[in-house]
C-alpha cells in the first residue's frame, strides 16, 4: 500500500458539492429507502446510520403524507423482518432484494415505470454500496435523483464523502443526480 501512495504524493480533497434545494412533484416521485436493516444500521457497524434514521422516518411521513411511493430495498440475503423499527414498511409498500445496485434482477424499474415516476429520492446504507450504484442505476435508466447528503452513511466518512462526489462528477451521473438535504426537499 505504501508503495501504491508513493505515486500520489499529495491528495488534496475536492471541494464541497453544492447543495441545492428540490421541488419535486409528488405524483412522479418515488423515495427509496435503501438497506436500513438491523444488521447494518446500529451503533456497532454504522454508527452514523443510526443517527441518520430519525431524520429518514421524518421524510418518510413527508412522503406519506403527500402520497409518494415509497419503496424499500433488503441486501440479497435480508428478510422484511430486518428493516428496522422506525422505518418499517406498511403492507402495500414495495420491496426489492437485491446486492448494490436495487435495479439489478429485481423489478424495480418496471414498478417506478409503470407508476409515471420519473424523479426517485435515494437514502439508505451503505453509501458507496446501494446508494452509488442505485443512483447511478437510476440515472442510466433515465431516472432523476435526489440525493439528501444527511439521508446516506457508511462506516467511514472518506466513503459518504466520495459518494456524493462521484454522483455529481461521474459521466453517468452528473446530470441526473441533485445533492441535497432532507430538509431542502419539497414535496
């Protein structure tokens, strides 16, 4: 490794994403809440999951309350069982199962599709795990993105932060994806 950094002598960090505020129309938007099980989120592997949480439950009344759909996703070998708590689905709420990417062998696409959504709003865990690539699988399928920044975690912070910049500098992201927080999103 040290070899490795040799060839980068000096990294200094990129400057900080602006955040801008969002309208989205309700009808065409989707929130997804992505991978927030009890085997990931807690204080022990994801401490800042967990802090993120009451923060995503009031979006998700938001949401509700608005009539967005809200869809959830489970890592591949997840059950229902293991969302946690405070963010726990209703009965007609989807779900997909999948690894990072929630489109990938689900029918995640053909759900948002058939509902007239053109706008998705992505949270969960990890950050450079389900929300990289789903953002980055929403926006190769013609998907906007809306990406609260206090709506993400990992068990680093260097991973959230390169999250967020790689969706608004990758070519495949940079013009679907709006970073944001969730108290800048109107619904």
């Amino acid at each position: 490794m040290q070899d490795l950094m040799a060839t980068w002598p000096e990294i200094v960090a990129p400057e900080i994403p602006e955040l801008k505020s969002v309208q989205v129309d309700p009808t065409r938007t989707a929130l997804l809440v992505l991978d927030l099980q009890k085997n990931n989120c807690n204080s022990e592997r994801r401490p800042r999951c967990v802090s993120a949480v009451p923060g995503i439950r009031k979006l998700i009344e938001s949401a509700r309350s608005k009539s967005v759909r809200v869809v959830y996703s489970l890592t591949s070998k997840a059950d229902p069982a293991d969302i946690l708590e405070d963010v726990v689905p209703l009965a007609n709420d989807h779900i997909v199962k999948s690894s990072v990417d929630k489109f990938f062998g689900t029918d995640l696409e053909d759900h948002l599709k058939q509902a007239n959504i053109d706008t998705v709003i992505i949270v969960g865990t990890a950050a450079e795990g389900a929300v990289l690539h789903t953002t980055a699988g929403a926006a190769m399928r013609g998907f906007n993105a809306v990406v609260p920044v206090d709506g993400l975690s990992s068990s680093t912070l260097y991973a959230e932060q390169y999250t967020v910049w790689h969706l608004v500098n990758s070519p495949g992201t940079k013009k679907r994806t709006t970073l944001t927080r969730m108290n800048m999103i109107s619904l």
